[in-house]
C-alpha cells in the first residue's frame, strides 16, 4: 500500500481552501493555522498575558449576551469557511443563528460557512494582520463588526460595516461602546482593558436590560 505524500503546512505556503485543509489535517502538531488571501499562517504559541487572559475576559462578556440572546450562538476561535482563499479561525464569533435569520451557515461537517455578523480578533504578533489583510478580508465577506484587542498596546478597536467600508466606533461619554449589530451589547472599554470584569459585566448587564435588546430578542424569535 503506497501512502500518499503530504508536504508539511508551513507559513508561506500559498494554497487554495482544500488543499490547505488537507495538509492541515495531517498535522495535528499544529494547533493554529489560517489561511488569508490565499497564504498560510501558522500561529506561534499563546501566551498568558499577551493572549489567553484577554481572550477569557472577552469570550466571558461575549458568553453572557449570547447565553441572554435567544438566537444568537457565540464560539471560541471556529474555522470559519469565508472563500476559496480564505479560512481563518478568529478568536471569537458572535452570530444570529440561521433560522432566526443570520448570514452564515453549518457545513455538513460542523464547519461556519460565511460571514459571522461580529468577530474579535486578539493581536499580539498578529496585529499586522490582523489591521491589514485580515480586515479587508472580513470587510470584502460582509463581516459587520470587527473588534481588534491589541494587547501590547492594550487597546481595543471597534468597526462596524457601512456601505461597504469599516468605520470605526468610538466610546460615549461614558466610556461604552454599543453595538450595532447586537442591541443590549455594550462594552464598558477601559473596564475590560483594566480586567475589572464585574464592572464590565454590570454594564453589559444594563444593555441586556434595554428596551432595544427586548425588542431584538422579539425579532429574532419571530424568524
């Protein structure tokens, strides 16, 4: 029985979607790897503080508006099937679930297929990436909002989709940003950035207690 050859997944590589889940398939020593604009990056390892406790205080703040929002699914760093160039695994996707009317879909094989309506990236030796290709990616596959945690500079950026081209969001007076994608999704900045997670989930908690979350967990419900 001949074994048939696959050349290891390495950054650089250009590839098309298949034969980069082909390859990445067959090696399950890598545990990230992503694919943008038809070249491969494999992921250098987490680290704690620059990656792991962010992305645990944001899949917190994502996880309790999803657990609160009827037809809205959350997941923790998914392969998302955007194009034939480009399959990366963001950090985090916020989605309205298809039947209650959203923009993706599962795959017969459990993968999202299309454009989840809120990503968040956490950039550390990503940041280039994550603010160049990756973001004219997401923007080009209807992505409609984008949030950037660039953790050496400790800074959050907030884009959402309007007529075809990212702008940004910027706190209120009192250091919030809302959603516009999900009404009652509010993110008290400086709190999450401070890890002072009590407080940013007080704020959440007044947007999930707002006539326009009401009103949007309605809308989903009568999809």
């Amino acid at each position: 029985m001949v074994r048939e050859y696959s050349p290891p997944l390495e950054s650089g590589d250009r590839l098309n979607r298949p034969e980069f889940e082909r390859r990445y398939a067959a090696a399950p020593h890598i545990r990230k790897a992503e694919l943008i604009e038809g070249i491969v990056y494999v992921a250098s390892p987490l680290r704690h503080e620059l990656h792991g406790k962010p992305h645990s205080r944001v899949m917190t703040w994502l996880g309790v508006y999803q657990s609160l929002t009827p037809g809205v699914d959350l997941s923790d760093t998914p392969t998302v099937r955007l194009d034939l160039d480009n399959e990366p695994p963001p950090d985090a996707v916020l989605f309205i679930e298809p039947n209650a009317g959203g923009q993706t879909r599962l795959s017969s094989d459990d993968y999202i297929e299309g454009a989840p309506e809120l990503i968040v990236e956490i950039a550390a030796s990503s940041a280039a990436i994550d603010r160049g290709s990756k973001k004219q990616v997401y923007r080009r596959n209807g992505v409609r909002e984008y949030v950037i945690w660039q953790s050496y500079e400790n800074e959050i950026e907030w884009f959402y989709l309007s007529d075809g081209d990212y702008r940004s969001l910027s706190p209120d007076a009192d250091g919030i940003i809302r959603s516009q994608v999900f009404p009652g999704l509010w993110l008290a900045v400086e709190m999450l950035l401070s890890n002072q997670m009590a407080q940013v989930l007080e704020v959440l908690q007044l947007g999930l207690n707002s006539q326009e979350h009401g009103d949007f967990v309605k809308q989903l419900g009568q999809k």
